[in-house]
C-alpha cells in the first residue's frame, strides 16, 4: 500500500516556472540485502547540474533527468553526449 501512495504523491508533484523537479529515492536495505524501507522526497530546484552534476534540466517535461554515472556533457534531448568512459579509451 505505501508504493500506491508514494506513486500517487509523485503524479501530484509539480514546480512553478523556472524550477524543476527533482525526485530523489531512497532504499534502506534489510540484513539479508532486501529492501526494508523506501521513499520518495520531491524538490524543486532552479538548475539541476547544480544539484548533481549527473543531472540535466528538461525544460519541457520540468523536471531533472539523469545522464549516466560516467557522463561528462550531455542535454536532455539526446542524453549522454560525451561519457568519462569514452574519454579512457582515447588516451590509453
């Protein structure tokens, strides 16, 4: 019952012009590595990259969305770009 109501909140969730929403979701794993525990806190934020540098602003949907562990640049209508990955290659 509680993921039916985190999912809920999420849908309701929205920023006023400008910010973006950024969902941060949290896991606290059990002795055997089950998930206990979850949740979900909302932010609005005025530049995603400043939060995590993983993070981009889609000004479209409004909200933050991840590039990847190991991107460097990218934009949110082609995602990673450049990764840190791609850039090891290139110099060894």
């Amino acid at each position: 019952m509680k993921s039916t109501n985190v999912l809920l909140v999420m849908k309701a969730c929205t920023c006023t012009p400008r910010l973006s929403l950024l969902v941060v979701m949290a896991f606290l794993l059990g002795f055997l590595g089950d998930i206990s525990n979850r949740w979900v806190t909302n932010y609005c934020v005025p530049d995603c990259p400043t939060v995590n540098f993983q993070m981009i602003n889609n000004p479209l949907l409004g909200r933050c969305e991840f590039l990847g562990f190991y991107c460097m640049t990218g934009n949110y209508k082609q995602g990673c770009i450049k990764s840190y990955l791609e850039e090891g290659k290139a110099n060894s």
